[in-house]
C-alpha cells in the first residue's frame, strides 16, 4: 500500500469517532461533573415510629449545622421512660432531626437552642426534663462529617398549634452567633 494510502487511512479512522457524534456535546457544570464523580450511600430504609408523621423537609444549614427535620409527633399527654412516668403540662410535641456537619473541624450542638413555633407566635424552648428522661443529647460537641439523628421534646400548651422549628447551629469560626433557620411543619 503505498505511503499516502496509508496516511489517508489513518486519518479517516482518527476522524471516525468525531463524524459519529451528531451534535456537539452539552457542557457539563462543576457540580455535574462532581455529582457524577461523587457516588452516595445506600442506606435502607426505615419504618416511621409509632405515632409519628413523616415529615419530608428538605435539609437547611445554619453556621457550621446542616438540619433535616425527619418527623412529627403532636398531642401527647405524657410518656414513659426507663424509669419514670410523666405528665405534660400542655401537650408534648417530639420533633425528629438530623444533624450533620459538613466541616471539618466540630460543631457544638445546642438543644436548649431550638424553639419550637406555634401559630399564637411564640417560640417554645426544649422541655430539659423531658429531654433528660427521655435520654435525648443536650449539649455535645459534632465531629467533622459527623450525622447523629435525635428528638427534641417541647412540652407546649394543649391549645397551641405547632407551625415550625427554629433551628440553631453552631457560628463558624469568627462569629459569635447564628440567626437560625426555620423549617415549616403546619
């Protein structure tokens, strides 16, 4: 074959690949280019508790703390612990959360921080006795890349209609607080 055809050859077979292609290709975006790249746990899934109301918020951020409210219970007259019974003066109102931090150093996690809203516009604190019974976390330091779900137990008038949660996470460096974040749950 002479030297010629075999160039013409070689470059008709270079070219093939890019005559295929119909079109030019769709720019691709960082953060496609890093959701592809980025593959994600496969976590099962599980039953909702007992009397309680999937909640299918999305996840918000304050500071140094990513939340996703993850269910609801409203209306309960008291409950049972590991050792004790009690009675709530209004009605308790458990609501379940995620935290994560996504950083890379701790966050503090502050439960005595979250307020639970009513429709009246107050702004109810976490009940400690109830959080303390019910063997909830009050105060803990969240490591980096750290998840930890839990409840948060508000003990609220029996008239008063729950419409979110004021969320509250840890200021990054420099700061010396956070505005918060609300999650709607009327």
């Amino acid at each position: 074959m002479p030297r010629t055809a075999v160039a013409v050859a070689a470059a008709a077979l270079l070219l093939l690949p890019a005559a295929a292609c119909s079109g030019r290709p769709e720019p691709r975006t960082d953060s496609a280019r890093r959701a592809a790249a980025t593959p994600t746990y496969e976590l099962p899934p599980r039953p909702v508790r007992p009397g309680e109301i999937r909640v299918t918020a999305a996840p918000v951020q304050d500071g140094d703390t990513r939340f996703q409210v993850i269910g609801l219970q409203k209306g309960l007259s008291g409950f049972f612990a590991s050792h004790a019974e009690w009675q709530a003066r209004g009605q308790y109102v458990v609501v379940r959360i995620v935290a994560d931090n996504p950083g890379r150093t701790n966050s503090r996690f502050d439960a005595g921080r979250q307020r639970l809203l009513t429709s009246d516009g107050a702004a109810h604190p976490v009940d400690a006795f109830a959080q303390a019974t019910k063997r909830q976390p009050d105060v803990f330091l969240l490591g980096a890349g750290v998840r930890v779900e839990m409840d948060l137990w508000f003990d609220v008038p029996e008239e008063a209609s729950v419409t979110g949660i004021r969320l509250y996470g840890d200021p990054p460096l420099g700061y010396t607080r956070t505005d918060g974040v609300t999650v709607p749950l009327g």
